[in-house]
C-alpha cells in the first residue's frame, strides 16, 4: 500500500509549484507585452534610419568611408557580440542560440563582447576569449552606446575583420530563431531607381556627406539596439510559455497524484474495516 503522507506531500509540493510558475507566468507575460511593443517600434524606426542612410549613399562617395571598407591587415578574426539573458527558465532559449553559436564559430577565430551572463558562461565554457561583458542591470539597452563605441573602436584599430551580432529574433510569443547579423564592414546597397529617384530630393545642411558621416555610427548603434530589443523580447516571450508549459504540468501531476492518493486512502479504510471484521469473527461475536 502507498505511503499516504507521502502522496499528501507530494500533492501539496506540486500545487505550490504550479502557483509560483503561475505567478512567474504572469510576470513573463507583462513584461512580454512591453519588450515586444518596444521590439516591434525599434523595427519601425531602424527602418526609417536604414532608408535615409541608402537614400544619402546614392548621393555620396561612400567607397572610401572607414566603417564600410574592410581591414588593411587581416587577421582572419572576428567579433562576436553575443546577446543572451542573465536569468534561466525560458526553455530552449539559449541552448538553442549557444548551438547556433557554437556550430558557425567552433572552429573560428573568435572574440566575444557577451550582453548577459548566460552568454558569457557559454563563452567561459568554449573557451573562448571575451573582451568586454555587458551583463548588469535589468535592461541591456542601457549599455548600447558603451557596445557600439567599443566594437567601433576596435574594428577602425584593425584588430577585427569584421563585427557580428548573433542574438534570438523574436518572431512570435511561442518562435524565436537564433539570427546572426554582420554589422562591421556596413553594407550598402544602393538601387539603380534611388540614384535618379527625384521624388524624395530636400535641402541637406550643411551637405549629404556630413550628414551621411553623422548618421553612419547612429545607424550602427541602431542595429546593436535593434538586437537587444528582439533577444529581449524572445526571452520574456520563452519564459512566459516555459512557466505555462510547468504550470500545466504541475496541475496535471496534482491530478494524477490524487488519484493515487484517494486509492490509497481506499485500500487503507478497506483493510481497516477487513482487520475489525476478522477481528470479531475471531472473539466469536
């Protein structure tokens, strides 16, 4: 027969689990709404920046500008900032982004600057090197000036071929695919119609090349901010569908140790009643 007291406090361990993951659940999901609203506006805007900076390349000498031209001395090495999450418990998440890391630069030379403690364990694990990590607070965002600056600076100092952002894009609440993104040598692709496109022609103070030196490094901070906005994003949307998935689960082992409780709780009460029959059979009443 089964311990009942056992089953009892097995019972009462699961609904005190499914409560927290049910309140964790919550919380994942406010903050939810708020990454992605905050992803989902970052994209209009990048956007808007990426538009202006083609539109200002079909009217500028940009060949020769030092942030889209790759490294006099090649090193063969890259970059990597690497945007995971400072806390577990969004299921996959980052096992599926440190995968994906780990399958494109295993066999590469690689330094890292990590945004998130999760990443620089990976990082510290691989064995590879990290020059910078950006893991405090409670949003990344902050750190965006600090990243650009000093990947910017590394990459002008040819130290690098070129930068690479590798973070989780966030697709939906229940899809987030690890993205990796070059972001060092800037690609510029300007099409045969912007270049004699009149339509969008304004007065540019004090002229297109300043304005287009100005907006470069802007356009490269967007992109780092970009990233950090979506692996955010991604990892609310996880944890909040992580802590859903244990929540059901723990309501689910409640029921099924129920029935193994009100089992046992039967089997007891028969044999006591069985036990007070024999017994009285055997005095003779």
């Amino acid at each position: 027969m089964a311990n009942i007291r056992l089953i009892k406090g097995r019972i009462k361990t699961a609904k005190n689990i499914a409560q927290i993951t049910k309140a964790m659940e919550l919380v994942a999901a406010s903050k939810m709404k708020k990454a992605q609203q905050a992803a989902l506006s970052g994209r209009l805007y990048a956007g808007k920046i990426y538009d202006m900076v083609m539109l200002l390349a079909s009217r500028v000498d940009y060949v020769h500008h030092p942030l889209l031209t790759k490294p006099k001395n090649i090193t063969g090495k890259r970059l990597v900032i690497l945007i995971s999450s400072n806390k577990g418990l969004c299921g996959g998440l980052n096992t599926n982004l440190f995968r994906f890391t780990y399958g494109i630069y295993k066999d590469m030379k690689a330094d890292f600057v990590t945004v998130g403690k999760k990443g620089a364990d990976f990082v510290v694990r691989t064995k590879k090197d990290i020059i910078a990590d950006f893991s405090s607070g409670n949003s990344f965002t902050q750190f965006v000036a600090a990243v650009t600056e000093l990947v910017k600076e590394k990459y002008l100092a040819n130290q690098y071929d070129g930068i690479d952002l590798v973070y989780s894009d966030f697709i939906s609440a229940i899809n987030q695919k690890p993205k990796k993104k070059t972001i060092l040598p800037l690609t510029i692709e300007v099409s045969e119609e912007s270049k004699h496109d009149d339509v969008h022609e304004f007065l540019i103070e004090p002229d297109a090349a300043t304005v287009f030196d100005s907006l470069l490094p802007h356009y490269l901070e967007n992109q780092i901010r970009d990233a950090i906005l979506e692996a955010e994003a991604s990892e609310h949307s996880a944890r909040m569908v992580a802590m859903r998935n244990a929540t059901d689960n723990a309501i689910s082992l409640t029921e099924e140790l129920t029935l193994v409780y009100n089992k046992a709780r039967q089997e007891k009460i028969t044999y006591e009643i069985t036990d007070l029959v024999t017994a009285r059979l055997a005095s003779g009443g």
